[in-house]
C-alpha cells in the first residue's frame, strides 16, 4: 500500500525540507525565480515557481536534481530566524508572492520564522531537518502548471513534484509503486483500448463512451438489471432535469445546492439538471394508492445525473460531473427494515463475489449531532434510523466502523470501501435509511388496521455509478477484462487472406449466432502483427485459422497472456467460451 507522506511525521518533515532544497537548486540555475508556496502532499511535496518566460520541462527535472545532489553534499546547516513582519516584509521586498503572504498574515502575528541553509532563505513556519546532508534519497516527478493562489484569472506558475525518502531501498520501492499507479491509471487504459474519451468542447468531467466502453457499460446495466429483476425491482425512466420547488421540497436544496448546475429559466418555470433521483422516485411511489401488502416497493433506474466538481477535481471516470448511477428506492415498512437492508448486503456481497472484490470493509456514516446546519433537526428520527441500522448489522455478524459526520442529511447509511489495486479506499456500493423524504413528500400506505403510514425509504446504489466503477475495473483488471465483459472476446485472423477467408467468416458468423462479441481481421498485414496487435488491445481469445483449421473444422486458439496455443473443434471452443461468460470467469 502506497504510503501518504504527509502523515508520517518523520518523511513530512524531509519532504517539506527538500522542497526547500528545491527551491535553493532552482534559485541557482534560474537566478530571477520567485516562489510561491512549497507544502507536503500525501505524494511528496511541491513548489510553486515563477519563472518569468522561462519553461521547464520534464527533461530539465535532471539538470535541477543534479544541483540538488550537488547543495546537499556541501551539507550546509538549516537554521531559523524568528523576525518581524516589518523585517519579513523587508527580506523578501523583491519577491511579490512572499509580499503577499506576509501581508495577509494576521496583525498579531508578530514573529515570523524563516529558514537560512547557505545562500537560500525562505518563508516558513517549519520544522526541517538539521542540515542538507540528510536529504540523498530524493527525485523530481513531473512539472505542471498552477495557477497562484488556485485562481484561473491569476498568472499560470510551474509547479514542480518531488519526493523524498530515508534511504534508496524505499525510494525505489516508492517510485515503483507509483510506475505501477502509471500503468493502472483508467484514463492511459482507456485511451489505448479506445473506451473513452473527453473534450473540452463538449466540457470538463463529461466523458464520451466510444463504442467499446459502450458494450463494457452495457454488460455492466445487464448484468445489474437481471439480477435486480429476480429481487421484484421495478426499473424506470425518469427526466434529467426538475423544478427547483421540487428539491425545495426534497430538502436538497437547502443541503446540497452549491453542488447542483446553475438554475435554467424556461417560461416562468425553473429547472435544475438533477443531482440525484429519489425526488423522481418519491414522485413515482406518491402516483398511486398503497396498501401494506404492496411493500415493499422497490423502483430502479439507471439514471443519468450531474454534480458540479471543480475543474482541477475532475478525472477521467472516476470522478466527473456527468454521471450514471445504478440507483434504487426500497419503500418499506418500519418491520420490513431489517430484512430489505439485509437483502441489499447481500446483493452487494454477491456481486463482489463475481467481479472478484475481497478488500473491502463497511463503513456506518452517522450524523454529527452538532452540526445542525447539515442535518435535519429531529433526534428521535436520527436516533430510530441509526440504531436499526447498528442492529441489522450486529445481527448477520457483519464487521463495520463507525464514521460520525458522513451520514447524508435525511439519514444515516452503509458504505462499502474498496480497497483498489493502487491509491486510496473508494467507496463503491450505499445503503441509506431515510425517515425524512417520505415525510416532504407526504407519502402513505394504508396499514392493517385501515390507517394511513408513512413508509421508510431505503437508497441503494450497488455499483455506485457505471462510471466509477468502470474506471475501478480498469485499474483493478489493468484493462485485461474478463471475457464477458470484454468488448470484443474473439478475434478472428486468417492466416492468408487469399485462401482462409472463406472460412474465416464462416467462424465469425457461427460466433455471431451464439451471441459471441467477435470481430474478423481482414487487414493485409503480415499474421504476426495481427497477432500482436491483438495481444495490445487485450483481446482475450485469438483464433488462427490456415489450412489445417480449414480443411478439418478446427479452430487454434490464443489466450490473452499466453504464449501456448491450442487446437480445437469450433463447436468445442464455442461451447467452452459460452460456459466461461456464463460463469463470469469463476
């Protein structure tokens, strides 16, 4: 697991002191740089450089540790000066970015430390190592822009990356992890297998699926609808956009509007593109009349919705502004709590079974009963709903923890984090218990007795969005998908185009007929490029068909990875590629 350097008190301390080190190896190569900000980062560290007309690059990131190498060997002690904010003000007169963080200090701040190591001097409040000499182990990452202060009409600054590490041994095995991050990242896979893509055109964090990421994404609702289907879900379509009276009524609005689109004005009506789609459904439930002996109610959807991220936050599919979810509303009886909330665990724990998710751990998110501005003002609900949830947990044995401020505003919920390949805990799959919306929505069933209930709802997203869970996969599988999943599961490659395509394409439609995603290769390219290029895009069956194939009914085949090829009747390889998608790879 990838450390974060920023909480190891130790490597945070070297880091923040190397970017000084930085900083003092630029100043010498780049005598006009002036510098903003340096801080740790769970990844290192950085810093913020003016460089005037100045461009740095990737290749100049070796001329510039090799000067750091060079300061750190002469081992120049780091000392502290504790000054005024006149005499701050004073040192650093002709550089006008610590200018403006000295004056916006606070007037009381009377004292301000900086840090001296030869002919360096920076801004900071410290702590850094006692000398240079202890910082060897060291290497620049990349450059980038950013803008000051994090202000897109501000000047565009270069940022340079580093990390640093008490010896060679853990660096190495630092920058390996972070080469296997490179190799896992979605965005470089989804690229090279053509799944998706972004333009700014269109806008930042709305991905367009390519038709390969279109077959993954519908593999993905299949699979999901099916199974949602044999548990009595009733799967609906609803609109992208609502009044703003409805999240008013929702709640929403009050709790969540600085992450919704800009309200639309059309006539005298004002729209909002949704952020969720319980309104949507509370709507659906509150169209009809219903009896005890409907509940539960379970409504579906995969639904397109959109939350507003900041520019700088957006990535690939992870984390976007256009997104679907594989969402469902539960409405229930209070008796029905238990059971339904433990039939949505276990749809969760059967779906990780087959994608082959084992690190994973539940996360309880409770209200902060001292935030009163988050969450709605009623303790007995909060209270009732909290403590069905610790008991629905507590009865199937079901290990979780405890998480104080991250319930939704309506309600408490269960989330599930997965541990990924690389990087931090996402958290995939939720279950919310909501006492709340029924209430806004003046929803009811009638009872037993005749009177008039007002249902609990239970949220539920098992994939958490298709998006997200697509770029999950990704990383997880390093794009080597599973063969059901997988956009194209066959390649057929003729050997001579000239005297084995005629039964290349009898191969190709007999796949066809069984439903078997395949594709012919019909390039005039030589056969071992074809197998190559079929071996990159991760395809995970090959089929070369020449002559003996031809003439005995036979098809050799290649498993993505392997170098062995094996030869077998058509109608044996079709029979065992069914079997393998049936059982999803298991």
């Amino acid at each position: 697991m990838m450390i974060n350097i920023k909480e190891d008190e130790k490597l945070s301390v070297k880091n923040h002191s190397c970017a000084h080190l930085l900083a003092q190896a630029v100043k010498h190569l780049y005598p006009n740089a002036m510098f903003w900000v340096g801080p740790v980062i769970e990844s290192g560290f950085y810093y913020d450089i003016d460089l005037g007309d100045v461009v740095i690059t990737e290749a100049d990131l070796e001329k510039i540790e090799k000067e750091m190498k060079k300061i750190s060997k002469d081992g120049k002690r780091i000392v502290r000066h504790e000054i005024s904010k006149d005499e701050a003000l004073e040192m650093f007169k002709d550089d006008p970015y610590k200018v403006d963080l000295i004056s916006r200090m606070d007037e009381d701040e009377t004292v301000i430390s900086c840090y001296s190591q030869g002919d360096f001097t920076d801004l900071c409040r410290g702590p850094h190592v006692d000398t240079v000499k202890e910082l060897k182990y060291f290497k620049l990452l990349k450059v980038s822009g950013a803008y000051w202060k994090g202000d897109a009409k501000n000047k565009m600054l270069q940022r340079i990356y580093g990390v640093c590490f008490d010896n060679q041994e853990d660096l190495d095995a630092y920058l390996a992890e972070l080469q296997e991050a490179k190799e896992r990242d979605h965005r470089k896979i989804g690229k090279e297998l053509e799944i998706f893509m972004s333009d700014d055109l269109v806008g930042k964090g709305m991905p367009l699926w390519l038709p390969n990421g279109s077959l993954i994404r519908k593999q993905l609702e299949n699979y999901i609808y099916e199974k949602e289907q044999k548990l009595g879900y009733k799967h609906v379509y609803t609109p992208c956009v609502g009044t703003v009276d409805l999240y008013k009524t929702s709640g929403h609005w009050d709790h969540y509007k600085e992450n919704m689109f800009p309200v639309m004005k059309v006539d005298e009506e004002e729209f909002v593109l949704r952020p969720m789609n319980c309104p949507h459904h509370m709507l659906i439930y509150r169209n009809d009349l219903h009896s005890y002996r409907e509940l539960p109610i379970r409504i579906g959807e995969f639904a397109t919705d959109f939350r507003y991220e900041a520019s700088g936050a957006v990535k690939g599919l992870e984390r976007v502004r256009c997104m679907c979810q594989n969402d469902a509303h539960l409405f229930v009886t209070p008796e029905q709590i238990g059971e339904e909330f433990e039939k949505v665990v276990k749809l969760i724990l059967d779906v990780y079974h087959d994608f082959g998710i084992k690190e994973y751990k539940f996360r309880l998110s409770l209200r902060d009963p001292e935030d009163k501005e988050k969450y709605f003002p009623d303790d007995e609900m909060w209270n009732s709903a909290e403590n069905k949830l610790r008991e629905v947990l507590d009865s199937f044995g079901m290990p979780y923890y405890e998480a104080v401020g991250e319930a939704a505003f309506y309600g408490p919920k269960l989330d599930v984090e997965v541990k990924p390949a690389v990087g931090p805990e996402v958290t995939l799959s939720t279950c919310q218990l909501d006492f709340l919306l029924p209430r806004r929505f003046e929803l009811s069933y009638i009872d037993k007795e005749g009177n008039k209930q007002t249902p609990v709802v239970i949220h539920r997203a098992i994939f958490g969005t298709f998006d997200r869970f697509t770029a999950f996969l990704l990383e997880e599988t390093k794009g080597i998908l599973p063969l059901w999943l997988s956009p194209i599961g066959v390649n057929v490659i003729p050997v001579n185009n000239e005297y084995h395509m005629e039964y290349a394409n009898e191969v190709l439609n007999k796949l066809k007929e069984e439903n078997i995603r395949c594709e012919l290769d019909s390039r005039d390219e030589k056969l071992g490029y074809k197998i190559r290029e079929s071996q990159t895009r991760k395809i995970p069956y090959t089929l070369v068909l020449g002559d003996k194939e031809k003439d005995d009914g036979l098809v050799t085949y290649r498993r993505f990875g392997s170098p062995d090829t094996t030869t077998v009747s058509l109608s044996e390889f079709i029979k065992m590629i069914k079997k393998e998608i049936a059982n999803k790879g298991n």
